[in-house]
C-alpha cells in the first residue's frame, strides 16, 4: 500500500481564520505514529517550519526508537519510527514522492468541506489504494488546512461529521478516516448503517 499522511502545523487557521502556525503536541506524534502502524501507512510527516517544534518532535522519537522507551514498549519505537520531520506541505510530498517511486495524489480532509478541491468520496480513495496510486492524505491542526495547502491537493475526502459540534481532535480524524479507508466495516460516505 502506498499511502503517507502528513499533519500540517503551517499553514493552518486559528478560531478568527489568521492563517497561523501551531505547536506540534506529544499526544498528536504518539497517537497518529501508532494509528498509521496499525493501518500500515508508510510515512507520518510532521509539518512545520519552526525548528524549536522540531526539537521537542526529536526527543520524542529517540526517546521511543532509540532510548529507554524502546526497552519498555518497543512496539511504540516501531510505530514511531514511522515519523519524519519537514518544514513544508511541499516537502512532505516530495519525501512521498522520492519513496513511492511517483508523486502522490493529496487528498485533503478537514470538519468540513475544503474549498477549491475536488471532492472524493471514501469509495473512490479505497479505489485509488487498490490500483496502487499513491496516496499523502492531509490533515490540519488548528481550526484547518489554510488556502495555501488546499491549493496543493488534488482533492478532499468528506468531513467525518459535518456540521456537528465543533470538530474532532486531530488525532480522532485521523483514526475515523484511516479506518473508514483500510478498515474491515461497513462504511457509507456520512452514515454507516451495518
């Protein structure tokens, strides 16, 4: 399977809609690091263009692929072992690229509907997956993906629950949608009555 995710920390809007840049968060490298392990996804790129953030991201993983984590739970050093760090939307597709042998089609996801992107339906991505396209899907932290990374994407997948709430953490998302792609259930675009 050739898929890669890619969590973008800039740009990103805040609650006002600035297009900001937000901090990467421990549970956001852990959790996503362990959901791409669990669905077999490739790569897990961490974006932001802040070099402190970096720091703290590269702690993180030798703590658990090459420091006393990795004794106590190696199976998490395998799933983090998984990230990589880029400044850039761009660079993460060009990482997808140079590992996949093709550049990846991007599929952008957000709580809802991503504007100026063609819309792809669950059914289609699992398609795309089966004919071996490769594939980066895009996740936003803060309030979404801004205008200058949903103008790289190809495309978006629906929102997990339009119009609800708020929206759910990242790390949720990612999980929902991963499964909804490579899970063995029952999965209609909006409602999943099994």
């Amino acid at each position: 399977m050739r898929v890669a995710l890619a969590l973008v920390h800039h740009p990103v809007h805040d609650r006002l809609g600035d297009i900001v840049t937000t901090a990467v968060t421990n549970l956001d490298v852990h959790d996503i690091a362990r959901s791409c392990r669990t669905y077999d996804v490739e790569r897990y790129f961490v974006v932001s263009p802040i070099e402190a953030q970096w720091r703290v991201v590269e702690r993180i993983l030798e703590h658990w692929t090459e420091g006393a984590g990795r004794e106590r739970v190696p199976q998490r050093g395998e799933a983090l072992s998984r990230v990589e760090l880029v400044p850039s939307l761009a660079k993460a597709k060009a990482h997808a690229a140079e590992r996949f042998g093709v550049e990846p089609r991007l599929l952008a996801t957000g709580a809802r509907p991503a504007e100026g992107t063609e819309f792809c339906s669950y059914q289609e991505a699992r398609d795309l997956v089966a004919r071996q396209v490769p594939l980066l899907l895009v996740f936003g932290t803060g309030h979404g993906l801004a205008a200058p990374a949903l103008a790289q994407c190809a495309g978006s997948l629906p929102p997990i629950r339009p119009g609800r709430y708020n929206h759910l953490s990242v790390r949720a998302a990612v999980a929902i949608t991963l499964d909804r792609l490579f899970g063995d259930g029952c999965v209609d675009e909006v409602k999943a009555p099994c």
